[in-house]
C-alpha cells in the first residue's frame, strides 16, 4: 500500500525531471505511478506515447529482476528475500511444478494479477523457465494492463482541467476502466488459482 506522502513525492519527482525519472520508478511501483504519469500526460508534462513506452519496458524490467531472485540467486538469499516478500520456498517450489505444465497461461494470468503475480515471477526464474518466454508472455500481458492505468490517470487529469465539459464523460469512462482492471484482475487470479489447484 503506497502512503499519500510517497504519492506526492512521486508525483513532485514526475513533475520535476518527466520521462527521466518514469523509468526507475516504474521498477520499484508500477501501477501507481503510471496513474500518476497518465495524470501528468493529460496536462502535457509528459508526452503520452514516449511515456506508454517507458512503462512497458521498466515493467519488463521489474519482471527481469524478479525471475532473477528465482534464477540467479544463492538459495540462502532467494530464502532470506521470499520472507521479506513473505513467500515461503514452500510455496514457490509448488508454483514451479504448474509452471512448467501450463507456463504460456499462467505466466500471462499471473502478470494481470496484483495477488500471485510477484510469488510466480519468483517460481519462473527458480524453476529456469526460459527467459524469452517468461518476458514474451509478461510483455503480452504488460501491453494492455499498462495502457489501463496510464488511461485512468490520463482521464482523472482530464476531469481536473476540463471540469465542465467532459467532467461526466471523463468519470464514467474512469468508472469502466477500473471496472474492468478490477475484473481483469479479479478473474485472472482465479485462472490461476484454478491451475494451481488443479495440479496439486
């Protein structure tokens, strides 16, 4: 959960270096700042399609670091972060075994959840899935769930600075982005518990 501190910070570094700054902190807090940078694309402060870009390939790179804590790592390391993420080994050595029987779809599933994704990035790297197939699959998923909330924010901006005229468009669109977002999510978390379970 980000503070309302950490997003005025965000959004006062966003404001001050644009496109230089987006990448890293993509990487460390995806989906609240590319809210933030679709905000700041509806003002002009960024531009939309350099900033869409952006997004998606530090994304990827945060999938990267994470398949490599499951990859890379010394086992003793990779034991000691999981219980800071508060994945056990337990559960990533389960998640490997579905893994490696439906890779393409819970890969993809697991990218659109905001639950198991993070555990299952983690089971890629440590099961060896191989590396151009875990960012293939992350990226397709990537695409589309980066343009949601780079929308979002593109259309909060735009209900500030167009108040009267698009304020009830503006709001309604907002509304059925998040709906669906939340229902992205929400089905794609059962997808992947669904395979889960059913290999185990």
């Amino acid at each position: 959960m980000v503070s309302n501190q950490a997003i005025r910070d965000i959004f006062a570094l966003l404001y001050a270096y644009g496109g230089i700054i987006l990448f890293p902190l993509v990487v460390v807090e995806g989906p609240v700042v590319t809210i933030i940078a679709g905000f700041l694309a509806s003002l002009g402060v960024l531009s939309p399609i350099p900033t869409y870009l952006t997004i998606v390939a530090a994304d990827l790179t945060g999938d990267f670091l994470y398949y490599s804590l499951g990859r890379w790592w010394l086992k003793s390391v990779l034991t000691r972060l999981t219980s800071i993420f508060k994945v056990s080994m337990k559960t990533i050595e389960k998640l490997e075994g579905v893994l490696k029987r439906n890779e393409g779809k819970v890969l993809f599933f697991a990218k659109l959840s905001h639950v198991l994704g993070m555990p299952i990035m983690l089971a890629a790297g440590h099961a060896k899935i191989p590396l151009s197939d875990y960012l293939w699959f992350n990226f397709l998923a990537t695409l589309p769930k980066s343009l949601i909330f780079l929308l979002v924010g593109y259309l909060l901006g735009s209900t500030i600075t167009n108040y009267n005229k698009f304020v009830n468009l503006t709001i309604l669109g907002v509304f059925i982005l998040a709906l669906l977002m939340f229902g992205i999510s929400y089905f794609s978390n059962k997808i992947t518990k669904k395979y889960f379970n059913n290999n185990h």
